[in-house]
C-alpha cells in the first residue's frame, strides 16, 4: 500500500472491534430491499443497481465500509465508489453472512 493509501477489505473483526470501542462507522448496505428487510446491520441501504444515481449521497471524505450478502456485490461497488471519488470505500469480507457467522449469530443466515 502507498502512503495514505486505504486497505480495500474490512475483516468482521475489524469493524466489530471498531464499534466495540465506540468508533462512528460509515456501513453501506448494497443489498436489496428485501434482504436488508430479512437481516440487517444498520446501514444506509443504497442497492447496488441504484449506487451510481446516488452517489452524492455519499461524503467522499467519508471511509465507508460496504456490505452485502456474502461480498461480491459489495467489492464491485466499492471498487466503482473509489473509481468515483470516494477513495476511502472498503468492502466487507465475507459480507453480513460473515457476520453472522463469526461475531453475531442474532443476526440472521438466508
């Protein structure tokens, strides 16, 4: 990594830490109504399909970890929030089924 350059993958660990000690963290939920309706984290839900028309919803100074269900849909779209101005864009690994798995099992699997 380049100086001030930032980390592209967020591990659950990581951000379940980062708010354990209280820390205001940016979750940007890519999902489908739908799914953010059967479990969710909290974050703003802006799906994937709908990202480009709402971007300036977004604060480019803002880190900004991205979620979804598994990962995949929240790398592409943190890959496309730091090809547009929002550099500080992480992807969740393993998305909030990670989540459930390994930090909160409340949440629920689908």
């Amino acid at each position: 990594m380049q100086p001030g350059e930032v980390e592209f993958h967020c591990s659950v660990f990581e951000l379940k830490r980062r708010i354990d000690e209280g820390e205001e963290v940016f979750l940007l939920d890519v999902r489908e109504v739908v799914e953010a309706e059967t479990a969710n984290l909290g974050g703003k839900l802006i799906p994937l399909g709908e990202l480009p028309a709402r971007l300036r919803e977004l604060d480019p100074r803002q880190e900004i970890i991205v979620y979804c269900h598994h990962g995949v849909r929240s790398a592409a779209a943190a890959n496309y929030l730091r090809a547009n101005g929002l550099g500080r864009a992480r992807n969740l690994a393993g998305g909030i089924d990670r989540w459930s798995l390994d930090v909160d099992s409340s949440v629920r699997r689908y």
